[in-house]
C-alpha cells in the first residue's frame, strides 16, 4: 500500500472510532459529535502548523500558501447521516489533508494555493437542505426562503441550531464574497461511489462525467373517500390507485431512457407516499406521493418529466380523481470539466490501467461548483454498493488505489494552473 494512502486511512479508522456507535456513524450536522468531528479535524490541521478557518457559512478552511494565488480547492464534507458510514464525505475531506500534510512535509511552496475545505451540512440529514455550506458559498442558497422554516424532528429550528455554531443568516450571506476572494482555478472532490456499478464493473476507481440532474416533485391525488364496503369498484374516485399507476409508470420511463452503459443510466423513484383518511375499511380520498428523477443527459430529464406528467394526467382519468403537481425541487445535470477529466482520465489509468466512466446520481458539493470554477471528481468503488448506512464500505486496496489515482490528479492540476 502506498504510504500516504496507509495515512489517510489510519485517519479515517480513528475518526470513526471517535464519531461512530452500534448504529454507525453520528455526525450529523450542527449537533456535538460534529463539532466533536471539526475539532479533531482542526487538530489534524494545527499538528501540521495550518490554523483552521471558518467562513459566514461554517465551512471550514485549510490553506498552504503557494507562488500563486490562485487556489486549487479540495473539498468533501465530514458530516454524516444518521448512522451513516465510515467513508461518505470523509474520504475526501482526509484525503485533502493528506495533500496539505505532503505539501508541508516536502519543504518547498506549491505552485498553487492549497485549500481543503469540509463543507457544513452537505448531508441535510438533520433539517432536509442538502449542500447548505456550499451551496451558500456558490450564492446559491437564499437563507431567509429556503432555511428559516426548517425544524428537525425534536422540535428545534434549524436558525436556532445555527446561532448555537456562530451562524447566522447574515453571516451565511458572506460565504460567495468569501469564496471569491480565494481565487479558485480548479476544484477537486474524491468520494466513494454509494453505489453498485464500479462493483458490478469489477473496477476499484471511477472517472465521475458529473452530477445527475434532477427533478423532484409531489403530486397529489384526490377523490373521494368512500366505505370500502359499500362503494363499488367502478364507482370509485380511488386516489390511491390513480398513485400506484403513476408509480408503476414511473418505473417504466426510468427503464425505457435507460441506456447499456453506465453514463445512460437513468431513474424514478416514488419514495413518499401518505394516504388519506388511512384506515383499512376507507377506499382512500387522497394520496400523496413524491417522484425523484435524475438523468446526466438535460433533454432526457425533460423528456422523462413530460411522460411523468402523461402518465399522472392518465392515471387520474382512469380512476376518476384529480391530480396537482408541487416542484419541491430541481438542479440541472452538472458536467463536470474536460480538462480536468483528462487529469482524472489519466490519473486512474496510471494506477489502474482502465478508467471506467459513469455520472454521480447522488448529489455532491462538486455540483454547487461546476457553475464557477472547473470541477472534478474521482469516485472510489463501494463493496458492497450501498450507503447511508453502517455497513457502507470500501475494500482497502480500492481505497488505496483511489487515494493514489486522486493524488495524481492533483499534481497534473497543480502543474496546469500553476504554470
């Protein structure tokens, strides 16, 4: 194993024993095994004489000076899910540090400014925004809309939990003006892959084409709620069976824009759905139900949204209910950066000798920042192909070769933008 990779995974084993329990790991944002998370971690910078600092948005910052000031940044985020895994997010974050640790070891000044930054909340397991820290750093965040109404499940709010880490939402308006003025030429993420396609592969390491777009949405069905004894099947305004249909045809539009390779991938998944009035003699008056679709390709998006909204007009003429669609969300694919996947391209193959190409269907920081500065990704292989979870893993030797096939990324970063 090469040594900076047996490093950062000596990293990764004691900050798990640190943040994790019988459920997995506990770092979930703004609560004190995440503090408990960033204060080991500002430590891990001090032992390398790097004081941390902290932006409007609570991210936290890394530096090693170069002859430039232009910055390559590398980024994850330490936070976790709810019994989450031992690698989601903190791979990349320790991985950075190693860049720093090399970086100071070697005696000599970068080409380019280094920063590592752990990214805060990119979970949004605790409040249900997802990519807060970076996204507020990207400007895309609107703290007021889309934050001051979130409340967590024991009741608190989340501007509450914020004031309790010295964030407000004026300082959070700060973080774009912050990011700027590091002048970033290049930004770069590793992470493991969270799912199975590398294993089915039998590939360690991934070159990442970019962030899968999506389109989230809730519909909502109504009928009418009737006695399940007296209404009669062809009578009925069944809202949940106009759902189930919708959920049915969702699945077939994600399997018929589906393409043989990884990169054609696409998906629909209903993952909510709440039934009204819920008991078991009631034919149900109304059904809610959510749909998530993703694609890299923007045309196939959009032609899946247009069939999801064919398929939900049908279902409720067949059953006799009505349909009302709410966007809940949306972010267009992000691809990432040629020049840098030809680093990445490169990289993996040195190490590896292939350089297996798919997109990201998770959501990554790298998505907040293809619109302002070259972005890449290296994806390491999950064995098995799942995360959010404590049995979430990578064998060792991917890890390794990960590790090793990123490191090379960032040196033919360095040498390109610091030239």
């Amino acid at each position: 194993m090469d040594p900076r990779s047996a490093r950062v995974i000596a990293d990764l084993r004691e900050l798990a024993a640190l943040t994790t329990d019988e459920r997995g790991a506990q770092r979930v944002a703004w609560g004190p095994v995440w503090r408990t998370t960033r204060a080991w971690f500002a430590g891990k910078l001090r032992e390398i004489g790097i004081e941390p600092d902290l932006d409007g948005a609570a991210n936290m910052w890394g530096t090693v000076p170069g002859r430039s000031s232009k910055s390559l940044v590398i980024g994850s985020h330490l936070d976790s899910v709810p019994g989450g895994g031992w690698l989601d997010g903190v791979l990349g974050v320790i991985t950075g540090l190693e860049v720093l640790r090399a970086a100071r070891a070697a005696g000599t000044v970068p080409a380019l400014t280094l920063r590592v930054v752990d990214w805060a909340d990119e979970e949004g397991a605790r409040f249900g925004r997802s990519l807060a820290g970076s996204s507020a750093s990207a400007g895309t965040l609107d703290p007021e809309k889309e934050l001051a109404h979130l409340v967590d499940r024991a009741g608190v709010k989340l501007p509450d939990a914020l004031a309790e880490n010295g964030v407000t939402f004026a300082t959070m308006r700060t973080a774009p003006a912050y990011f700027q003025a590091l002048n970033p030429a290049a930004y770069l993420e590793l992470h493991i892959e969270q799912g199975p396609v590398l294993e089915e592969l039998q590939e360690p390491v991934g070159v990442v084409l970019g962030t899968m777009g999506v389109e989230r949405h809730m519909l909502r069905f109504v009928g009418q709620a009737a006695h399940s004894g007296a209404a009669p099947i062809h009578l009925r305004k069944d809202a949940f069976l106009a759902a189930a249909e919708f959920a049915l045809a969702c699945r077939d539009i994600s399997v018929r824009h589906s393409g043989p390779e990884p990169r054609t991938r696409v998906v629909a998944t209903c993952g909510v759905v709440k039934v009204e009035p819920n008991f078991v003699t009631a034919v149900p008056g109304a059904t809610e139900i959510s749909i998530d679709m993703r694609a890299l390709d923007a045309s196939v998006l959009a032609k899946m949204y247009a069939e999801a909204q064919e398929a939900a007009a049908r279902a409720a003429r067949n059953h006799l209910v009505e349909v009302i669609w709410t966007r809940t969300w949306d972010i267009p694919p992000r691809l990432f950066d040629e020049t840098l996947l030809g680093f990445v391209r490169s990289s993996v193959r040195e190490v590896v000798g292939r350089a297996p190409e798919l997109p990201s269907g998770p959501l990554h920081d790298a998505a907040e920042m293809v619109p302002l500065v070259p972005t890449a990704m290296v994806f390491a292989l999950s064995s098995p192909g799942i995360s959010h979870t404590k049995i979430e893993d990578t064998p060792e030797p991917a890890l390794d070769l990960s590790i090793q096939a990123f490191l090379r990324t960032v040196e033919k970063t360095v040498a390109h933008y610091g030239s």
